[in-house]
C-alpha cells in the first residue's frame, strides 16, 4: 500500500490532524490523480455498509441459556458445600472436647501424697564426639547439600528462561 | 411504551439474579457475536459453536466486566480469543485464500449461499466474498470497524493490540480487500464475455 493511499485512508477515516488535513485538500484541488485516487477510495467505502452481519440459527439464544443452566447443575460440589453446616460440626466438636476436658480436670485430686521428684538426665559430653573426622564429614556433606539446591535452583531458573 | 434497556441495566439486573435479562442480552448481540465468529471459523456450525461459548463463558464472567469499556468491546474480545482458541485447537488453515484449497472452500461458501443470479451479482455478494477470502485478523478487523461500531481504540482492545499497529493493519485489510474485490469482479466480467 502506498504513501497516499494511506494518508487518503487517514483523511477519510478523519484520523490526520488539522495541517494534514488542510495539505490533502489542497492536493485534492491541485492534483487529479490523487482526486482519482480519492473517488476509488470513497466508491470503495461505499460498499462498506453492504457488509452482511449474519443471522445465527433461530434457537441460539435459547441454546445459550441451557448450555448456562447446564454450566450451573455442573457445579462441583464443594462449592456447594453450605458453611453453616460445616460451622455447626466445628461447633459440636469443640463442645464435646471442652465438657470431656472440664469433666477430667474436674474429676483430677489434686492433692499429691507426696512431693514429687523429678528424674535426674544425664546429658553425655558431646565435645568427645567432635574429632576432626566428623568436622569434616559434616562440612563435607553441607558442600554436597548446598550444591544440589543450587543444581535445582538453576535447572528452575533456565526451565522459567526458556 | 416501555423503554429500552441499556447493556449495564440489563447487567445489573444479571448479577441481581434475574437470568433472563441475560437473554435479552444474547438476543441483542448475537448477531455480531456470530458474524465475528464466522470471520474465523468459516463454517455456520463452527460459528455457533463458538460464539456460543464465549456467551457463556462472558456470563460466568460478568461480575468480573469492569463497565470501563463498552459491553459489546468486552464481549467482542471474549469471542476473538475463543475463536483462536478454537483455531488453535482444530488447526485450522488461516494462510491467506491465495491457495487452491481455500479458493475451493470459497467456492463451496458461494454455493452454500444458493443466491439466484441477479442477488450473486449484488454488491453485497461480492463484498461478503471478498471478506470471506481475507485472514481472520483482516476481517475482523473490517467488520469491527465498520459494522462493530468500533473504535481504533476499542478494537486494539478487543484484539489486544496497540492502536496505531490497528490502523496499520485496517488501512492493511482494506487495501487487501479491495485487490480480492477487484480480482473478483475481473473474474465476474471475464464469465460473462
């Protein structure tokens, strides 16, 4: 498509602004062929309006509708699912759990017979355990960890890039 | 007499419960609804098919439409990605009607239409044609311009686009639209001498 095929489009349409405009109907009274050109284009813009807009079957609206009511009964059933009721079985346990606490706190002496001893723990020195053998073991295992979630995090990253 | 109501009444009386406002909805927009699906598909039942899913899929969205725009742009823009979709799905040939394929599948669209002589040789018939033969962007880019009531602004939006690419691409149809109507009238004058 030419240069002035697109400024005439532009001048029809009303899309070029005021010195555009004021250029092309100089050139319109000055110049023949673009005043040919132009009438193509007007004639051409005439057909416009005879486009057809098509006529679907008779039933579409009434199609439409059921495929929403269909659309609707397919709903799944925890979307269904009415919040009271869900409420009110939440309700019924805590209930439950409450009156079965109150009822063993109640019924709990509370009078100890004798003072209570706790047992002693013995905790075993760690330090013996620390040889340079199992510094590095661990450090080592820390190295090979922190390589494989770099691995996953970079095969991640490229995955997401591609 | 009773007045007309607008898109937004009708969809505030939707998402207040009432259904059948919905129809009068349909009814009202079902028309270009399918003619901008049938730019695409080519095929009535196609056509159908889907314009309409997008009428559903635009019901279970209607709460979510924003009223910032016009209904119809909306609307139109739920149908032009299902009808890619669709495309997409049945793999389609939107290649230009250049080919002989797609010239036979003209043809067998010109038969459909079983116009008697004097209507086939109507200015309509061959604009109608001419716009059948064209890339589904380029017809519905036409069509939303001149029987969509849109503007460059709203069809950049319907299609997802940046207006000035639209303008482009409308001064771009027109022009390949007018060669198709061209070629088809040359063809017209040859079957008659």
């Amino acid at each position: 498509m030419n240069e002035t095929e697109e400024q005439l489009w532009n001048y029809i349409d009303g899309f070029c602004t005021e010195d555009e405009r004021k250029a092309i109907e100089i050139l319109l009274t000055s110049d023949a062929n673009y005043r040919n050109k132009y009438a193509e284009l007007k004639a051409f813009e005439a057909n416009m309006p005879s486009l057809g807009i098509e006529e679907p079957s008779m039933g579409f609206t009434f199609k439409v509708m059921e495929n929403i009511r269909a659309e609707q009964a397919r709903v799944p059933l925890k979307t269904r699912i009415n919040t009271g009721i869900i409420g009110a079985i939440g309700a019924f346990f805590i209930c439950t759990i409450l009156v079965l606490l109150g009822f063993v706190l109640v019924s709990v002496d509370w009078s100890a017979p004798s003072p209570v001893h706790l047992p002693e723990i013995k905790i075993p020195p760690v330090t013996n355990y620390l040889n340079p053998v199992v510094i590095k073991g661990f450090l080592f295992f820390d190295v090979v960890l922190g390589l494989f979630f770099l691995d996953q995090y970079f095969r991640k990253f490229f995955i997401r890039q591609k | 007499m009773q007045k007309e109501l607008t898109d937004i009444e009708l969809i505030e009386l939707v998402l207040a419960g009432n259904q059948s406002a919905y129809a009068d909805l349909v009814k009202r927009h079902q028309r270009y609804a399918f003619t901008l699906a049938l730019r695409f598909t080519k095929s009535r039942e196609d056509a159908e098919e889907v314009a309409q899913d997008s009428f559903v899929k635009a019901y279970k969205s209607l709460s979510a439409f924003q009223q910032q725009s016009k209904f119809t742009t909306w609307l139109y823009s739920i149908v032009y990605t299902t009808a890619m979709n669709f495309l997409r799905k049945k793999k389609l040939k939107t290649d230009s009607m250049d080919d002989d394929a797609v010239f036979t599948q003209v043809n067998l669209l010109a038969s459909d239409l079983k116009l008697d002589s004097t209507e086939q040789k109507s200015r309509s018939y061959y604009v109608n044609l001419a716009i059948s033969q064209l890339l589904p962007d380029d017809a519905t880019i036409i069509t939303l311009f001149y029987q969509g009531e849109q503007s460059l602004e709203e069809i950049a939006q319907v299609v997802g686009m940046e207006t000035n690419t639209v303008k482009v691409k409308l001064h771009r149809a027109r022009h390949r639209l007018k060669e198709k109507l061209e070629g088809l009238l040359k063809q017209e004058v040859r079957e008659l001498l």
